[in-house]
C-alpha cells in the first residue's frame, strides 16, 4: 500500500500531457535507421562565430574512450550498445560530444560517425530522442566547420531529425524538451526543412518563457542544468543571428532569456567559477560559468545584474567566506527528476576553497548511492527521525515533497521553513544571519517531538583539530560553536565533485530537542 500512496504522491503532480505522452509514446513501435540517399538533401549555410573546443581527452585514438571518469577500451570494433558502465555512460558514447576535439583527425571523426550508424542499421538500434537531439547538433556542427555536406552518414543525421519532429519528449519535458527545440532548429536551418523550424521556434517560445524564471534560473535549479541550457541558448544565438532567413523578434528574445540566464550564473557561482552542487549537479560534464561569459561577451550579450529571486537561493559574500543557501521549492513540480531532498541547506567556500559541501552527484544509476546522494542526510540540513523531507525514491522520482517559505529576505538575514516533517513535527524553520567574518544558523522545530539531527558536511581539505566543549576548532582556523546541543558526533565521509570520483571528508552530526544555534567564525 506505501508504494501505491509513493506513485499516485508522485503522478499527481505531473501534467496531463506527461500522461498522454507516457501512452503514446509506449504504444508506438520504435524507430531505427535505414539506408537512404542523402543526394536530394538541400543544405543551408550556417555559421558559427566559436565552436568551443571540449577541455577533456574524451577519446584516444578511435577506439579508447573516456566519460564519467571511467575509460573503456575496444579492441578494434566499438559496441556502441556497450553498458557495463550505466547508460549514462553509453549516451555519452553517442552524444558525438568529442566531434569537438581539435586533436581528433577529421577523418577519423567521419570514420566514428559512419561506424556509429552502420552499426545502429545493422542492430536494429532504437531511436531515442535525447541522444539523437545532442547527437545531431554535434554532427551537424562538425559539418558546418569541416564543410562537408555529401557524406553518406548526413541522410542518416536526417532521418533521425525526421523522427526527432515528430517525438518531441513531451513525456518528459524540461531541459529534454529544450534540448529537442535546440535539435530541430538547427537542423531544420541546416536542412532547409521549414516545418521544423517553425514548430522548433514555437516551442522555445512557450518552453523558455516557462523554464526560465523571473531571476534568470531554469526551473529545474540545478546550477549544472542551468549551465547547460545556457550554453545551449548561447549557440542558438552564435549561428542564428547570421541565418539569412532569422528572425529578428526572436533573435531578441534568445538575447534577453540569455542576459537574465548570465545574471543568475554570474550570482550562483563563486568567484573561483565553481557552482554549489545543489540538487543534480557535478563538475566536468558541461561549460563551466568563466567560459560562458567569454562565449556571451564574444555575442555581446549584456548582462542585466537582478536579484536572486523566486529560484529561492540567495549568496553573500563575507570577507573570507562565500554562502550559497537554499531557500527553494522542488524544481519543477511535474519534472523534478533532479531534485534531492535538500530544502533549507547551503554550502560555503572559505578562501577560495570549499569548505561545507554536499554529497553531491555522482552516478545516475539506480540503487543506493543514487539514494544517499539525494536524500536530506547528504546535504547541510536538518533530518528528522531519519526521512527525508522529500520522498525521493527510483532514481528520478519525487512523491510528496516538502514546499519552502521564506519570511525575511534581506543581505544579512534570511528566515524561512518547509513543511516537509509537517506530519512528525510541524514546520522546520531556519535562519541564517550573515557578516562579515561569521555565519549564525538558528535552527527550530515547531513540535517538541521527534529525533532532530543537525547535519554538516566538510570537505577534504579540514580536520577538527580541536574539541573544546560544544566547540569545534578546524584545522584551517575555522570554529564552529553549537548552542543547545545534546550531543555531535564527528564521522568519516565521501562526497562528489564529479562523476564515479569520492573525496574523503568529514560529517558532523548535532542532536538537538527543538531548537539549535550554530556559530562559524570565519577570520
């Protein structure tokens, strides 16, 4: 019967469209590739002002791969269904990301792209519209730079648009959606196939009014998702503005999603260029905040400075310290495949480095460290009688989930609650009062029942080098004072900053009745 409350928790917040598309989409047989001549494909002229070469060695030679931190090596024939390592991994195998290489010989590149196919023909391989979606812009941009048009695989990259036009993944939505838009905007350019177009622009009307929010975040709060969707408008405007057939309403329109997207980058980030890991978010997988302000600077997209707002996360910066703290609701209500359980947390840099972390992202697969890694003990919250606040469970789902308030929001002072223990304790209400070389938590609890833990987890780079009562010396100088305590533990622990790698760092674990002052001096 819990299972039964978890999923109809979990569909009931999801739109009518997801559900008639869940059917749809299920009842239809899959799509695979078939050989065709491209000889009646008309190509348009696209431009592009910067390419932006991929930092990482994703492949050596043409048969040694690397994504994720894992490496794999075929022999002389690539298994482009290979899933030992998850299907992230896999995707990542046909995303074509490493088209971008400049140390890749062309030649190679057409060779990978031309086994990629026959092998899909020859297996039968089923069509999926996320990878076919990243896949076409890396192949189409490839084309674009190398000037190539009458290669055999491009009737093979148009196929596949032809079956991205019509299964855009309205099942899904969010950045899936955008990305489909992305696909088939280019690729309805680059093809001279106006249908696509069309229906491509019409969508990113409606889906970046909706997923970009008042202060410029994308409504899925995820610092990384965001950096990717940003990066994806950024490209849309580098070629569309030379398109011979733009439009130049629209063409404002990207502009100006783009300047609030780059204000809210600009103000989530750190100075360093890192981003705080709330919700699904890990280094290493996209462009990080310096490089897309050099790629929005070389557009002339201005940045209009607004206030973090309704994303619900607010920043200060001290002398030596810079906070993140979240504030925000489950985003998006009917996608929320990658939030965790994390309302009313933060994260802290002092001097440059991280300082309070979260357990991060590390995997996409199913199964226990997927479950850690979103639940509310991985994050610098309170938990009660060890649940969640959130019912995450099955990797992306979301049951019932926690909605957040906030009562004061000034530059010093923010105070808020969530209702995510409302059936146990009531509301769970903190504060943060921010200066210069301190932070002041007051945590509090609405009902003097229940098991309240208090959890802090610090980064490799500390050790508690000193114990003095309720009193915790760092070994980089930072106190950490806890007011109200019953007891704290200090206990070894692992987060991430990428993919498949853990750091060791430390996890502080304060038991508290019903309310609990913590003091970090930062000097």
């Amino acid at each position: 019967m819990n299972k039964v409350y978890l999923i109809l928790n979990t569909i009931k917040h999801l739109k009518f469209q997801q559900l008639f598309y869940q059917v749809v989409y299920r009842l239809k047989s899959k799509s695979i590739l078939s050989l065709i001549n491209n000889e009646n494909i008309i190509y348009e002229g696209i431009t592009f002002k910067q390419f932006s070469f991929v930092d990482k060695n994703m492949i050596t030679g043409q048969c040694t791969f690397y994504f994720l931190n894992l490496t794999k090596s075929f022999n002389s024939v690539i298994d482009w269904n290979f899933m030992e390592y998850g299907k992230l991994w896999n995707y990542n195998l046909e995303y074509f990301n490493y088209l971008d290489h400049e140390d890749l010989a062309k030649d190679t590149k057409v060779e990978l792209i031309n086994d990629f196919y026959n092998f899909s023909i020859k297996n039968k391989r089923a069509l999926e519209p996320y990878p076919v979606s990243l896949r076409s812009i890396n192949i189409i941009k490839f084309a674009v730079r190398e000037g190539l048009k009458n290669e055999s695989f491009m009737g093979c990259t148009y196929q596949e648009l032809q079956f991205l036009h019509a299964s855009y993944e309205y099942h899904i939505l969010g950045n899936h959606l955008l990305e489909n838009c992305f696909a088939m905007i280019l690729g309805g350019a680059f093809f001279n196939e106006q249908t696509w177009l069309d229906k491509a622009k019409r969508t990113l009307y409606k889906e970046l009014d909706e997923q970009i929010l008042d202060d410029g975040a994308h409504f899925e709060l995820s610092p990384m998702y965001h950096q990717i969707i940003l990066y994806r408008v950024l490209e849309l405007v580098d070629w569309y503005e030379t398109y011979s057939k733009k439009d130049e309403e629209f063409l404002s329109f990207l502009k100006d999603k783009a300047s609030k997207m780059l204000s809210w980058l600009e103000q989530i980030s750190y100075k360093t260029g890192d981003i705080p890991f709330f919700n699904d978010t890990a280094n290493g997988i996209t462009y990080d905040t310096h490089k897309l302000l050099h790629y929005a600077s070389l557009l002339d997209i201005d940045r209009t400075r607004m206030p973090l707002g309704k994303s619900g996360y607010r920043s200060y910066q001290g002398v030596n310290y810079e906070i993140k703290v979240d504030y925000a609701q489950v985003g998006a209500s009917y996608q929320p495949g990658h939030s965790h359980a994390d309302s009313l947390g933060f994260v802290l840099y002092y001097k440059d480095k991280p300082l309070f972390v979260e357990g991060g992202t590390s995997t996409y697969q199913i199964g226990k460290q997927r479950n850690y890694e979103r639940s509310t003990i991985a994050h610098n919250t309170v938990v009660v009688n060890n649940l969640n606040q959130s019912e995450v469970w099955g990797g992306f789902r979301l049951g019932k989930r926690a909605k957040t308030y906030i009562e004061h929001d000034d530059k010093n002072r923010i105070k808020g609650y969530h209702d995510g223990y409302k059936h146990i304790v009531g509301n769970v209400y903190r504060e943060f009062i921010l200066e210069d070389d301190q932070v002041v938590i007051i945590d509090s609890i609405e009902k003097r029942i229940g098991e309240c833990k208090a959890y802090f987890h610090l980064s490799e780079y500390v050790s508690v080098l000193e114990k003095k009562g309720s009193t915790l010396v760092l070994s980089n100088g930072v106190s950490i004072s806890f007011e109200n305590a019953i007891r704290y533990d200090v206990i070894k622990s692992t987060y991430a900053e990428e993919y498949n790698v853990y750091k060791e760092g430390i996890t502080i674990i304060v038991d508290f009745v019903s309310s609990l002052k913590t003091t970090i001096i930062l000097l």
